[in-house]
C-alpha cells in the first residue's frame, strides 16, 4: 500500500515538474517576442567618404534618461542588434581610440565626448620629489591638461520609436527597421612649424603645448557642437634632419565654443646640459584665420624663430640654474 501511494506521488510531482519546465519556457518567448525586436545599424559613409575606422559603438539613450544600452560592432558598416522595445535617442562613434572616453552618457542632451586627463609633459619630466614645477602658460593655470584628440567621426539619430511591429525615427515610419546614421568628422588636425631655430642640436627633449582649446564636443546635438571647457593640449614635436625647424601636429576638438580665447603655443625644451627653457608664442591670430574664423576647422600655424641658447661649457658666460625653467616670450611680427 505504501509502495502504490509512494509511486502515485512520484507521478504527480513528476508531472507537476514538466509542466513547471514547460510554463517557464512558454514564458522566456513570450518575452522575447513582447518586449524585444530586432532592428539593422546601416553606418552610412557619405559625408565622410574618406574615412576607414576600424570599429564601432552605438548608444541607444532611453527617451526617459537612465543607462544607455551600448552595442559594438567590429566594422565601419553596421549589423543587426536586439533592442528593447521602447523609445530612444541614438549617438554613434567610432570606438577604435585610446584616449577618448564618453561621459554624462545618461541623456542625450548631455552626453559628451571628450579626452583623459593627463601630465603637462609626463615622459619628458616626470614626476619626482623635488621637481621644479612646470610653468604654464599666462592665465591657463587652471586648465585642464587633456590628451589630444584621436580621429574621430559621429552622429545621431533623435525620437526613434521602436516596436515589436513597428519602427520608426523622427515621425517617420521605417518598415525595413533599419537605422542609418551618418557619421561626420568630429576633430581638427593643427599643423605647427617653427622654421629657423637655433641651437636644436644641444636639445635632448622637446614637447608642444596649446591652450584654451574646446574640451570635447557634445554630439547629441551634432558633431561639432563644442562643450565650453577650455583645455590645455600637449603634444610631440620633432627636429628636422637639418636641425633647423620644428614641426609638430595635434588633434583637438575646436577652439572657442563660447567666446574668442588667447591660444598660447609653448615649446618646451631641455637642452644637453639639463638646463630647462620654455618658449610661448601667442598663437590667437594665426590659430582663428588658419581656420578663416572657423573654430571648427584646423590649419597651419607658421612661426619664425626658436632662440635657444647654446650650452656655455667651462666657468664663463652665464650659466642658468638647471632646476629652474628659463622663460622666453618670443614676439610674432604680424
């Protein structure tokens, strides 16, 4: 009698178990078919055609705020992904970069890109106890030392309205449930050339700065609409195989996002017997009509001269203190 009921038991828990399993399966698709839909990412190339970024990142920003859902592609041209149903805003860029990092991602109106915060001349002098500080440009004191740009290109999409259905962006009905986006350049390259300087043969290490440039660009509203921060931007520059110019390159953001700005360009140079010199050129002239007055567009800046001392060996001459920073205002005829 025991052994009859033990087994009548067994089937019905053995039942019950099936069913269980089947109810939590019948679930997980009614899920899956309720509240997520599959959408096709097109990044279409035709306003930056020359552009070849090797991966992708887009953020679909939740039209009430909160995390953005992020999704990566490892090529130029888009996929299909797996969207929550819901309503967003959308921010692409390309994702092949090392100093560049996103922040206040949670709405689109806020979302910014911009670079690391990093050492004024970090390999060239080090940090260490006793250092002499390094001096900064007049009235940059507080700005922030950010890395240089990286190439960038972005874009976004606003009010895309996703279904299990339907879809669409901005009012209009998309039955493909394909978003195209249409990633733009997002950065500016500055050239710097420094002809007829003297003395770069006794140079062991040379490094740019330039100032009071756009922090990073906000690109939930385009992008190159500019964030109001002001940065200070090192950058490497090299010494021509005749030893007379120097030439250098930086990426940045723009200049000027809320008003005209002075731009200094410093050159910082450490010659042979350790002393320590320093160099700045009011670049503001140069730096806005290199760009015809274009905060958002690069150019050339030229530059004449770069005075440094030659080393004096011995006891004569004057000898400066190597622990101090030899200041040099180089005047720019216009």
């Amino acid at each position: 009698m025991k052994t009859a009921i033990f087994s009548f038991l067994s089937r019905i828990l053995y039942v019950a178990a099936i069913w269980t399993l089947s109810a939590c399966e019948h679930h997980e698709l009614c899920y899956d078919h309720s509240h997520v839909t599959y959408i096709n990412v097109v990044f279409d190339w035709e306003k930056a055609p020359s552009a070849s970024p090797k991966s992708m990142s887009l953020y679909l920003l939740p039209a009430g705020g909160g995390m953005p859902i992020r999704h990566d592609f490892g090529n130029a041209t888009g996929g299909l992904i797996r969207v929550p149903i819901g309503k967003y805003s959308a921010i692409c860029l390309n994702s092949d970069t090392e100093g560049v990092v996103c922040r206040n991602t949670d709405r689109r109106e806020t979302f910014e890109v911009t670079t690391r915060t990093t050492d004024l001349l970090s390999d060239l002098y080090p940090r260490k106890k006793g250092r002499t500080e390094i001096p900064r440009a007049e009235g940059t004191e507080n700005e922030r030392v950010a890395l240089a740009a990286d190439w960038l290109w972005s874009s976004h999409a606003e009010d895309i309205d996703i279904g299990a259905e339907s879809f669409s962006v901005g009012g209009v009905d998309i039955k493909e449930k394909e978003l195209r986006l249409f990633p733009e350049k997002s950065v500016n390259l500055h050239t710097v050339e420094i002809r007829n300087a003297k003395n770069l043969g006794y140079v062991t290490s040379v490094r740019g700065t330039l100032t009071s440039m756009s922090g990073g660009i906000l690109p939930g509203f385009g992008p190159k609409v500019l964030t109001d921060e002001r940065v200070t931007i090192p950058f490497d520059v090299s010494i021509s195989s005749d030893g007379k110019t120097i030439t250098g390159k930086v990426l940045t953001f723009g200049h000027c996002p809320s008003q005209t700005a002075v731009h200094t360009l410093t050159i910082y140079a450490i010659l042979a017997d350790g002393s320590k010199w320093y160099y700045t050129y009011d670049v503001t002239p140069q730096m806005h009509g290199a760009s015809g007055g274009d905060p958002l567009e690069g150019g050339h800046i030229l530059l004449e001269d770069l005075p440094l001392p030659k080393p004096i060996e011995g006891d004569g001459g004057f000898q400066p203190s190597i622990d101090e920073w030899q200041d040099v205002d180089v005047g720019i005829e216009m």
